[in-house]
C-alpha cells in the first residue's frame, strides 16, 4: 500500500509531526462543519476578518503616505538651510540700516554699504533663516523657489515705480541716497 503524501514528506523530514497534527485537526474542524451546517458562520467570519484587514492595510498606506510627505518637507527645509548657510553674504561692518516688509511689519536688518548698495539694485536677497533674516545672492533665491514657492524672500524692485497721473509729488525727483 502506497504511504500518503504526509507520510511521504514526513519520512524525507520536509514536514514535522506538529505541522502534520495542526492540518488534521484543521481538516477534521472542516469537515464537522460542514456536517453540522455551521460552515457558513466562518465563511463570513473570515470575508469580515479578510475586509478587516484590506481597511488596515489601506489606512497603513496612507499613513506610509502622511510620513513619506513629512520627510519631503524635512528634505526640502534642509536643502534650503544649506543653501542658505553656504551662500549667505555677512555685512562685516554693519552699520546701515535696510529696511524691508514682513507681513504688516517693517524688520531692518544692520549692512555694510556694498551690501546695501547691491540689496537696492535688487542684485541680493533677504530671507528668512533660523529664526532671523539673512543676505543671499539672487540665484540662490531662484533655487529656494523651486524647493519652496512660499519662503519668505525680499527682493527689491530693479525698476523704478510706476507713477500714477494724479501723483501730485511725481515732478520730483527721489534721491538714490535716501533712507527711509
């Protein structure tokens, strides 16, 4: 008489007696079931458990998603700190002072007159870094802007202001030295 395939795979040691033991009890609870009718209890129990964990897996992907959008922002707010500390332009002797808008809110920020004289003619930048503001060239500005359209940049105007044909003071002439 021919060994059955357990046996078979029992004797070559490809499976043990405990896995051997688990699939008989499992197969003998089947077939109960099925005898008392009981089957389709653990059918639903099973679709509820297999619907059950599709939602898990569903809400683990979208968490995957909620983290993996969260280190992008660290990546990216990282990039822009670096290439703010490597191209950042210190006033040495910071004695002028630039002012510029923030919001509602005039900040100033203490340069030397090179640095001034290059921030007017829009050749340098402000931007907001750890908490304060410092001195960038302008393309690194344009790099900044393709990581992060909404960092806070001031760059000022290259071309004069347009005058409005009401302006009763557009006859006079606003001096290049003056500080507001």
């Amino acid at each position: 008489m021919a060994k059955s395939l357990q046996d078979q795979l029992l004797a070559m040691g490809l499976a043990d007696k405990n896995k051997a033991k688990k699939n008989n009890k499992e197969m003998k609870k089947q077939e109960h079931l099925k005898r008392t009718g009981q089957e389709n209890d653990t059918d639903a129990k099973r679709e509820k458990a297999e619907a059950a964990r599709k939602e898990k897996a569903a809400k683990d992907r979208e968490l995957n998603k909620q983290r993996d959008a969260e280190a992008h922002k660290k990546a990216i707010a990282a990039q822009i700190q670096q290439l703010v500390d490597t191209n950042l332009i210190e006033a040495q002797y910071g004695d002028i002072k630039y002012q510029f808008v923030d919001g509602k809110k005039v900040k100033s920020q203490y340069v030397d007159q090179a640095v001034w004289d290059r921030l007017s003619r829009g050749q340098l930048a402000i931007i907001a870094h750890r908490g304060s503001y410092a001195v960038v060239p302008v393309p690194v500005v344009d790099k900044i802007r393709e990581r992060n359209d909404n960092h806070f940049i001031v760059i000022a105007d290259q071309t004069g202001a347009e005058m409005d044909d009401d302006d009763p003071y557009a006859a006079y002439q606003i001096p290049d030295d003056l500080m507001w």
